[in-house]
C-alpha cells in the first residue's frame, strides 16, 4: 500500500508547488494604486511641475507637492492617481491651490502626463493664456480650468481632446470665440464657460450631439441663437442668460424632448414669443426669459408645455390679456409676468392651483378680479405679488382663505376699504406691503398670530388710530413702515424690544408727546433708518440718547451679507423700500444699500441741545434735525461721522460757531445751516465752498461766504487788540499812508450809499434769480 501510494504523494507535491508557482505573481497583478510602481518619467514630469507650483496650499493646511519627493513612488503623492498595472499617471487634481499665482508653460512638465484622463486645476490662480499645448492631452476626459485668470482666446489644439466628457472654464477672462475646433468634442456632454467674455461661436453647439449641460451665462455673447439645435436630442439644460443675444426666441430648444430647463434671461431678444413646433413629449419644467424685448401677446399654445413648473416671462412688453390655455399648466409651481404690459381681468382660474406656490403679477395694468374668486381647499400659494397694477375696490377678503401665504404685496394700486382682521389666519405672513392705496380705518389688531412678520409698510394711505400695540409680538420685525397716514398716538418706546429693527418710519403723521423717558427708552440697536420728521414730538434728548444705537457704529461689509447689497428678506427675494427728503429732495428709493444709515427727526417741536452721543454713530450716512427748536452750539462730535454724506440743521435756535472739524468730513456733499443764529468763520473746506449760498443764508454772524455767494456775505470782523510785537513791528510807518485813507474814505462812503441804494431795490429780484 505504502509503495502504490508514492505517486499519489509525488503528484500532490508537484500539484502544491505549481500552485504557489503560479499565485506568486498575483500580488503585482491585483496591487493597488498605492503599491504600483511609477514609470520614471511621469515622475520626473511631476517634479518639474512641483517647480513651476512653488506654494500650494489647500484651505491654508500644508502645501501637497510638498510632499512629493523622490524617496517615495509618485503614485501614492497627493492629488496623484496612477494606473493600477502601467503606473502610468491618469489623474491629476491640484484644485484650490490659491496661492499658485503661475502661469502653464508652453513646455510644462504637466503637457508631458500625456496619459492622464482626468485634470483638475480649478481655482489655482493661474493667469497667462492656455499654452496650445494642452491638445498634447489626448487621453483627457475631464477638464476643469475653472476659477482661475485665464485670458486670451482658447486654443484651436483644444479640439484635439476628441474624448472629452466633461469641460469646464467658468470664471476666467477669455474672450473671442469658442473655437471651431470643439466640433470634434462630439462625447462632450457638459460644457461650463460661464463667467467669461466670449462673444461668438454657438454656431458650433449643434454638432455636440453628445451634450446634455450647456452654460454660457455671464458672457458677452452678441448674436442670434439662428442654428438649428434640435440635434441635440441629450440637452437636458441650456443656460444662456445675462448675455447680449438678439433676434427671436431660438424654438427649436423646443424640439428637444429630454430638454428640462431654460434659462435665456437678461439678453436683447425680440419680437414676440413664438414656440414654434414643441415636442409632444417634452419634458421642459423651467422656461426663464425675463429681462428680455419680448412683445405681443403671451403665446395660446404654452399649454402644450404641460411639464412646466417655473415660467417666468417678467420684464418684457407683453400685452393684451394672460391667456385661459395657461390653467392647463397643471404642474406650474412659479409663475412670473411681472413688469410687462398685461391688462383686463386676472384669470381666476390662478387660485384654483393646488400646485401654485408663487403669482406675481406686479407693474401690469390689471384692473380687476373675476367677481367671484374661488380659493380651491389646500391651496399651496405662498408669495402673492399684485403691487402697481390698477386694481380698485375692498380690499379682497378672499386673501384670508391662503393659509400658507408669506409674501402679500398689493402695494400701489386702488384699494379702498379696511384692513381685514381675517388677516391674522396667515399665520406665515412674512411681508405685508400695502402701501399707495386708499385704505381707512384701523390697523387691526392682529398680529399677536404672526411672529413671523418680518416687514409691513401701510405707507401713504388714510388709516387713523393708534399703532396696534400687538406688533410686539413680532419679534423677527426688521421693517415698520407708517408714513403718510393719520395715526394719532404717542412715540412707541415698546419698539425698542424688538431687537432686529432695522427701519422704522413714522413721517407724516400725528404722532405727538416725547420720543424720551428715562423709564420705558430702551434705545434701538439695531436701528440703521429711523424717520419720524413732520409729527408733532416735542421735549429735549439727554446727551446719551443715541449711545445704544450700536447698528449705526457697525461699519458693514459685503462679507457679512454676500448674496445682496440691499436690505431685504434674508432669501434676498425682495428688497425693502422707503421714501425719504434727501439732500433736499422727496426720493424714493426703490432699494436701500446695506450700509445706509439714516437718522430723520426734522419737522418736529424738539428744544435743548442737540445730544453729543449722537458723534458716536460714525458710520451715520444722512442726519436731519431741521425744523425744531434746538438750542445750544452745534455738537463737536459731529465731525467723527466720518461716512457722513448730507447734514441738515437748518430752521433751529442754534448758535456759536460752526466746528472746523466738519470741514473734514470728505464724504459730506449736501449742508445746511440756514435760519439760525450762527456765527464765525464758515470751514473754508471744498465740501462748504461748494455748498449753495442759500444754506447759511438768516446767520448774521457768519463769514468767510465771499466764494459762495460771490460777495461779501457780512463784514469781516475787525480785530479789537494786536499782539505787541505786531504793533511795534514797524515803528518808522509813513504817516502819510493814513491821511491817504483819510482823503480817500469820504468819496468811498457816498459811492458805498449810491451802491447800498440800488443794491436794496434790487435785492428781491436777485435772491429769486439765485
């Protein structure tokens, strides 16, 4: 037995041997990117690029090529990837190098990775132009030059990248054409050069037939869109806005079934909106082409984009009446027809989506509701915007039924009536805007509901009363606007709780007693506007009055608030607006800056000083105290608002000088000190000898007026005493040069009578002239 099994066991060894053999060389077969061996001259080439990238940094943590050294295989080096069996390098990303500040050689280590597939120099700071020799890169299938200074024009050698997917050159400062060599990209299927100053060559988009992303936002594109891009039958965005195309809308995007957005806002585009022939199985769910020349009527045949969700038409010159084909939109989600030409009836059929979050309908010629608006159960209709149309009658108490709304405008139009307390069932108003109507009677009491109102502005209407007190409740408050209306009440030191106050504007009203008690004034810090001109307020402000104001010291910066430089929500979907007299003249300002601030309590009854603190509000931008009774000398302190831009103290009691500090306020264009008792040298500064004479006109003590009024506005004051060594300076003066002026002062006096004769029956008609 033992014999016979001799072979079974000579075999078993054999097989065992080969076995190991044969698995032996597996290990380099399946080893892992980490493991492979780099060939040497894709090493050397990423040596000589870790030269011309001397300091990279990646979110300010340690420079990668740092890393990269000969002592370990450059296959596991950072932002370096190999290919698993040829070590060959195949991707490449050094994405967020800020602090590169190169520029790519034509003869760059990088053009010699002629392997690689993927590339990532995105926001490298890299300035200069492409080198051509990036066609060297012909495996390449992702490219991404975003986020850098490129200039100049692409290279034609980039069509050699024939197996691009991907490309992506947002945000450089290239500018011509796009090459007509990118017809040979025909796998590209997402093409970014947003953010640049192309002007020409979308003649080529229809031969990439492989595209389903296109981005030309934010260029200086100036042609029409007349090439047929029906062929690209994988578009599924097209995104061309803020550009200067012209001519008609280019309808056969419309032919493209997978095409789900368009985007061609802000450009020239004209005449009316023809779709053309749609797909009958289109899938378009966004059409944006606001900010347009569009005309005529609103196109019948939009019904046959039934996948629409948002449609936005604003800013164009459509007229004539909002077609009933557009309630077949049942998937509409956002509908804007804002700023156009559009009349008559607004379609009832608007209230009766279930789907309908956002109407805006605003700056029309809408005239008038269907008579009987019917809010269908479980509307969803969150921003209703109606505001300057010509829209008249009560105000429209179906509004109450919205549930959900957040945004009501109905601002400048008609409306008469009061104010609905149903109101209060909207318990997610977040902006009410009433203002320009004919609205009466009370605010209603009824916002202990909506602690999430942010603004309301019943400016200029007729409504009467007192300022609901339940407006305490609305703590995320930031706009409060009651100008123009007749309320009656006193000053509504509550307000100050409300700790996000941003404006408040009680002008023209008859509010009335102080705007101070030591008990109830909790100050306003984060007030930035604060209007209560021509009410009745009396009674004087202690000195610190101003000293909580702490907004108004704050200096901001956009990087604080980066989406928007005007006040506004916070999803800076609107923008807030307030009238004001500024530098003399009723402005109406469609959009307040961020850093505005603005303090107006002129036309009031207000005595005593004016308070020093208010020097502390160095990022203050306009004060005006015109129209009181204050007294004293005009505070020092004045002249640390540095940002200060117009000051209006005139029709006071004011006396003393005015401080030459304010002479150095290089922002300050608009003054006025008129009507008042002031005296001494006016600051001989550019922004006073600019100013009219009119404002420092009624003070007999001033001087120093002569450039302004081109004459001498009072008789320089005469000095009383000399310092002695001025009146011993010359004692061998000739005496002859007195009895000189002797002789000549009596002639002077008959001709300075002659001259004050017809200078005063002549002075009314001169002033008026001025």
């Amino acid at each position: 037995m033992m014999i016979r099994s001799q072979p079974y066991c000579f075999r078993g060894i054999v097989t065992t041997i080969c076995f190991f053999f044969f698995l032996h060389p597996l290990p380099n077969t399946f080893a892992s990117p980490t493991r492979s061996l780099c060939r040497h001259d894709q090493r050397d080439a990423l040596l000589e690029l870790k030269k011309e990238f001397p300091s990279h940094t990646l979110n300010d943590e340690l420079a990668t090529t740092l890393s990269w050294n000969k002592s370990v295989d450059c296959c596991s080096w950072w932002g370096v990837t190999c290919d698993d069996v040829l070590g060959q390098v195949i991707s490449l990303e050094l994405q967020s190098y800020s602090t590169a500040n190169t520029s790519l050689k034509a003869s760059s280590g990088l053009f010699k990775l002629q392997y690689l597939r993927h590339l990532d120099l995105s926001d490298c700071s890299l300035h200069g132009e492409i080198p051509s020799s990036i066609g060297n890169l012909s495996h390449l299938t992702y490219l991404d030059l975003s986020f850098n200074q490129f200039i100049g024009e692409v290279p034609p050698s980039i069509g050699n990248l024939n197996q691009l997917r991907y490309l992506s050159l947002w945000s450089n400062d290239l500018k011509g054409n796009i090459p007509t060599s990118m017809v040979n990209l025909t796998k590209l299927s997402d093409l970014d050069v947003k953010g640049n100053q192309f002007t020409g060559g979308v003649i080529i988009l229809a031969n990439l037939t492989s595209l389903s992303e296109l981005n030309l936002s934010y260029n200086n594109f100036n042609s029409s869109i007349s090439v047929d891009l029906s062929g690209l039958h994988n578009l599924e965005r097209f995104i061309g806005n803020d550009n200067s195309f012209f001519g008609p809308f280019p309808s056969s995007l419309l032919m493209i079934s997978s095409l789900g957005m368009i985007a061609l806002d802000r450009n020239q585009f004209e005449g009316p909106l023809d779709l053309g022939n749609m797909s009958s199985s289109s899938e378009l769910g966004s059409l944006d082409v606001s900010y347009n020349k569009f005309s005529g009527l609103i196109p019948p045949s939009i019904w046959k984009l039934r996948s629409l969700a948002v449609l936005d038409l604003s800013h164009n010159s459509f007229k004539g009446i909002v077609p009933r084909s557009i309630s077949s939109l049942v998937n509409l989600t956002s509908l804007d027809l804002s700023y156009n030409k559009l009349e008559g009836q607004i379609p009832s059929l608007l209230w009766r989506s279930s789907t309908l979050w956002s109407l805006e309908l605003s700056h029309n010629m809408f005239s008038s509701f269907n008579k009987s608006v019917e809010v269908v159960d479980g509307a969803s209709l969150r921003e209703l915007r109606l505001g300057s149309n010509s829209l008249q009658g009560p105000f429209p108490q179906w509004i109450c039924k919205l549930k959900d709304l957040w945004a009501l405008d109905l601002s400048n139009n008609q409306f008469t009536g009061s104010i609905p307390l149903c109101l209060k069932n909207a318990t997610s108003l977040s902006e009410i805007r009433l203002q320009n109507n004919s609205l009466s009677g009370f605010i209603p009491e009824s916002f202990s509901n909506l602690t999430d109102l942010k603004s309301l502005d019943v400016s200029h209407n007729y409504l009467v009363g007192k300022l609901p007190r339940s407006l305490i409740h609305c703590k995320l408050m930031r706009l409060l606007n009651v100008d123009g209306n007749k309320i009656n009440d006193t000053f509504p030191f509550w307000l100050g709780s409300l700790e996000l106050l941003k404006i408040l504007v009680l002008r023209s009203n008859a509010f009335h007693g102080p705007v101070y008690n030591p008990t109830t004034y909790l100050g306003f810090r984060s007030m930035r506007i604060i209007n209560i001109a021509n009410n009745n307020f009396v009674g004087s402000l202690p000195k610190d009055y101003f000293a909580n104001w702490t907004e108004m010291s704050i200096v901001w910066s956009n990087e604080d608030s980066p989406e928007s430089e005007y006040m506004g929500d916070d999803s800076h979907l609107y923008e807030d607006s307030i009238d004001l007299v500024y530098k003399g003249v009723e402005t109406d300002f469609k959009r307040i800056f961020q850093a505005f601030k603005a303090i107006d309590f002129s036309g009031n009854r207000f005595s005593g000083h004016i308070p020093g603190s208010i020097g502390e509000l160095n990022e203050l931008r306009f004060l005006n105290l015109s129209g009181n009774a204050f007294t004293g000398n005009i505070p020092p302190s004045l002249s640390n608002l540095a940002k200060l831009e117009a000051l209006d103290l005139s029709r006071n009691n004011l006396s003393g000088e005015i401080p030459q500090g304010l002479g150095k306020l290089s922002f300050l264009s608009y003054i006025n000190f008129s009507h008042n008792h002031l005296r001494g040298l006016v600051p001989q500064s550019t922004q006073f000898q600019s100013q009219k004479c009119s404002s420092f006109m009624d003070n007999s003590g001033l001087y120093g007026l002569e450039k302004m009024c081109n004459e001498n506005h009072v008789n320089v004051p005469v000095l009383t005493s000399q310092r002695p060594e001025e009146s011993l300076s010359d004692p061998k003066e000739p005496v002859l040069n007195w009895i000189a002026a002797a002789i000549a002062y009596g002639p002077g006096v008959f001709c300075g009578l002659v001259l004050g004769h017809i200078f005063i029956s002549h002075k009314h008609e001169w002033f008026i002239a001025r």
